[in-house]
C-alpha cells in the first residue's frame, strides 16, 4: 500500500474501532489461522485476536474462526490478505482430507508432491499435513527420485534402470531412500534388479496396479501417481499401492468460502453519533 488504505482513510479520516468475525461459507478443514494472526499483528500489533477454531479441525458451515478487535483501518488493510491465506491453505486441507477419507479403510498413504506454489512450498505442505496426508521432499536434498527425463539422460549414455538405482545407492548420501519411476510393466522388472527402496508407478491405471504388485512381491514399496482423482483413488489404494502421490492437492485446490464480517464497535458507534 505505498499510498496507504485510500479507500478507508479517505471515508473514516478519525479514529475508529471494530470487530471483525472471520466465518466459514462452507464445510472445510481449517488451515492457516496461525498465518492470519500474524497478518493482522504485522499490520497492528495492538489489535487483540482470538482463535475460535485451530489449525486441523474439520468445521461446519458458518462457524466462527476467528475475532478480532481494534483499529478498523488496521482490520480494512489485514483483511484479503488473511483471507487469502486461510481460503487457499485451508482449500488444501480440505481437498487432503477428502482423499484422505476417501482411502481411510486402506494401508496407503496420501503423498503430496513438489508441485507447490513458488514461495509457499513450507505452508502448502503444512495444510497437506493439517488434512491428513504425508509430506513427500520438500527438495531435491530430501531423496533419490528417477524420473522420466533421467530416464532418458540414462539411456543416451548406454545405463540401464537396475545400473542407475545401484550408482544412485554408491553415490547419494548415506540413509536416502532409492525410489524410480517406471512406467511399463517392462521397466518395472528391469529396476527391480536394481533393488530400489521404492517404485513409482506412473499413470498405470488400478488393473495394470495389480499386476505390477504381483511382480514386486514384497521386493519394494509401492507408489502410485498421475491422474489420480476422487473417483479412482480407492481403486488405486484397493490394488495395492502403499503410497499414493497427488499433485492436485497444492497446484489445484479450490480456495473455500470464507469471509470476514466488520461491525463497528458499541462505544465507537454511540460516539460517532
């Protein structure tokens, strides 16, 4: 705001307090209060918050998330960028636990991936976390994961899936786990020479799932990723997938409706009059 709130200043040139309530439009997993507070206390440290909710809990349409009172023109100026914290973060929480809920009586475990918003990787998987799923790397540091493109790379210089997972064991850091991406039944056999810690199999739809864990047999942990929606993912986490990794939780979550409702004060208000 480098000319300030020139809409509130410009109708409200005095002092004037408020209270604000933050409610959900909607049934969501929360996520992101912790983040909201510290806007509004980044704006104006004197204004006094209260959590109704916590970071976590599963909340029903209309209930209050938060109130928060003090300087209205502080409570103009923290509200969107509150509100856009918490609608998308807690927009992931809930799509995690719609997944989440969808497989609760399966092994397999939610995964989210790298596909994060730049700048947000750390509060993303916080709300993947808050909903119920497992954080995948956070960074390339965090594991050894052949994909597709070092596939490629491999095969130009002459190395096989099983030669790549072995240089990838001799040469990564001591303890990280081997996982590869495979997207044939074909590849499959072929890595597990290489006796990754984990396969990946990508795109194989819930059939083609079942007969790559017949040939694994126990010989590595099994994840499954590509196309995976609400509508297949109990068939996927049914064939056998001990992981299941979805992009869409943090590069396509639908923000939730939640909005912040200001009311003038009682003292403030009979003074204006």
């Amino acid at each position: 705001m480098p000319a300030g709130d020139v809409t509130t200043h410009a109708l409200f040139p005095f002092p004037l307090s408020a209270r604000a309530t933050i409610i959900a439009r909607e049934p969501l997993t929360l996520a992101g209060l912790m983040i909201a507070r510290h806007v509004f206390h980044a704006v104006d440290p004197s204004l006094h918050i209260m959590e109704m909710r916590k970071d976590g809990q599963s909340v029903q349409k209309g209930a209050v998330l938060m109130k928060a009172t003090g300087n209205a023109h502080s409570l103009l100026q923290g509200e969107r960028v509150a509100l856009n914290f918490l609608q998308h973060l807690s927009g992931i929480a809930t799509l995690t636990t719609q997944f989440s809920q969808a497989i609760e009586e399966f092994p397999a475990k939610i995964l989210d991936t790298r596909k994060t918003t730049p700048g947000l990787r750390v509060l993303e998987k916080w709300a993947v976390s808050l909903g119920g799923g497992l954080n995948h790397r956070q960074s390339l540091s965090d594991g050894i994961l052949i994909k597709d493109n070092h596939r490629i790379l491999l095969q130009a210089k002459g190395i096989r899936l099983a030669q790549a997972c072995q240089r990838a064991r001799e040469r990564a850091p001591h303890g990280l786990r081997i996982s590869i991406e495979v997207e044939s039944l074909q590849q499959l056999k072929e890595a597990l020479k290489g006796s990754p810690d984990i396969v990946l199999l990508d795109n194989m739809s819930p059939p083609l799932v079942k007969k790559a864990v017949t040939v694994i047999q126990g010989r590595a942990l099994i994840e499954v990723s590509g196309g995976v929606n609400l509508e297949n993912i109990r068939e996927l986490a049914a064939a056998g997938a001990d992981y299941i990794s979805i992009g869409a939780l943090t590069h396509s979550a639908p923000a939730v409706d939640i909005s912040m409702e200001l009311a003038p004060s009682l003292e403030t208000h009979s003074r204006s009059k």
